[in-house]
C-alpha cells in the first residue's frame, strides 16, 4: 500500500516512496558553477545574493548593461529609465554602451586583449605597442613625452608617493654631498689661512699667511 503525503489537508496526495539520493547524485546538486553551468540571479534577487557575502549599502536600482545607452541608465529591477548624472563617480565619461566602443570589430579585440592579464612594464605586445602610440598622438602633450600607466587610482597615488619619495631620497644626498664638500673647502681655506711662523737658513723668523 503505497504511502500518503499530506500537502493540503482538504486533499490527499498520493505518492510513491522514494530513495534518499545517492552519492553521485549528491555531488552533482553540488557542483560548482562553470561557463557550461553559471549561476542566473534575477534583477529582484541581487541585493539578496551580494547581501550573503559582502556589505550592501549602494542604490536600490540594478543597472542593466546592455539596455542602459548614452546619458541614460536603465533600471531592470523596476524597469525605469534615469537621466545619469551620477557617472560612476565619473568614471563613465562617454556614457553607456558607446557606438564606437560597442561595434563588433572592437568588441573582438577587447575579448582577447582582456582575457590574458600581461604585465606590460615586462612583457610587451602589439597591442599595447598600438594603444601607446594612439595614446601619445591623441592625447599626450610634447612637454611630457614618457608616460607610466597603472591598473587604477590606488596603484597611481602608489606610485606618485614612491616617485615623491625618491625623489626627496635623491635631493637630500644631493644636498647632503654640497654641504660635505662645501665643509672640506673651507676646512682647507682655514687651515691654509692660518699664519705659520719659520725660519731661514740666517735664522731670521718669518710669517707665512
């Protein structure tokens, strides 16, 4: 007689036993998430998931990357549009979903330009061999002909306060050579100057300044 499961109490559903699941069936359910089997998250659902792991105090709306355009942020948890002024702390300066940075040619080079992290202050590419150049033609003024890029502000203000730092290393040696040398100078000034007493060969004394 097959067991009874009671969902509802005005109706009895009838269902046949079943076994507790196996162990490859167990490992399956827990199977991390690949590119073949990523995790989907509704617009609804993503101040619940990040609150799980991280602090979550930044704006109720939920920016939709592909139908968010120009000057005009589009919210997929409300499904409204907003007239961007925020800019990602101006950060996103020519907008959204730029034409020219959204064409399939571009597009492309970006995929396999983003997929391999090089260290570009050791190992170099045609790509940013090509990026430098345009760079220094488009935007890099005469008066500063060399260029250092970093990976964002806080490697930036890094880097500033070692160049600073450095460079206040070298002016004190700089500073501290002058006044070594400039103490040896007069050293031997004042002690050329002081006057010597001596005798010739009649005996007669004599002053030497």
């Amino acid at each position: 007689m097959p067991d009874t499961l009671t969902a509802n109490p005005e109706r009895a559903v009838t269902t046949a036993p079943t076994a507790p699941p196996t162990k490859a069936e167990s490992v399956k359910s827990e199977e991390k998430p690949t590119t073949k089997n990523p995790i989907k998250i509704a617009p609804n659902e993503v101040h619940t998931s990040l609150a799980k792991h991280m602090l979550v105090d930044g704006f109720d709306l939920i920016i939709d990357l592909k139908r968010s355009q120009g000057s005009y942020v589009f919210d997929s948890r409300y499904n409204k549009r907003y007239l961007d002024f925020f800019t990602f702390f101006a950060s996103g300066s020519v907008g959204l979903n730029h034409p020219r940075l959204t064409s399939p040619d571009f597009l492309e080079k970006l995929g396999y330009v983003a997929v391999n992290k090089v260290s570009n202050s050791d190992a170099y590419t045609v790509e940013m061999a090509e990026f430098v150049e345009t760079f220094a033609r488009i935007a890099q003024p005469d008066y500063l002909p060399y260029t250092f890029f970093v990976d964002g502000g806080a490697l930036a203000v890094e880097n500033a306060l070692k160049t600073a730092f450095d460079w206040k290393t070298r002016k004190n040696f700089a500073k501290r050579s002058m006044v070594v040398a400039g103490t040896r100078s007069r050293s031997r000034i004042q002690t050329r100057s002081k006057p010597t007493t001596s005798r010739n060969s009649a005996g007669h004394e004599f002053t030497i300044r």
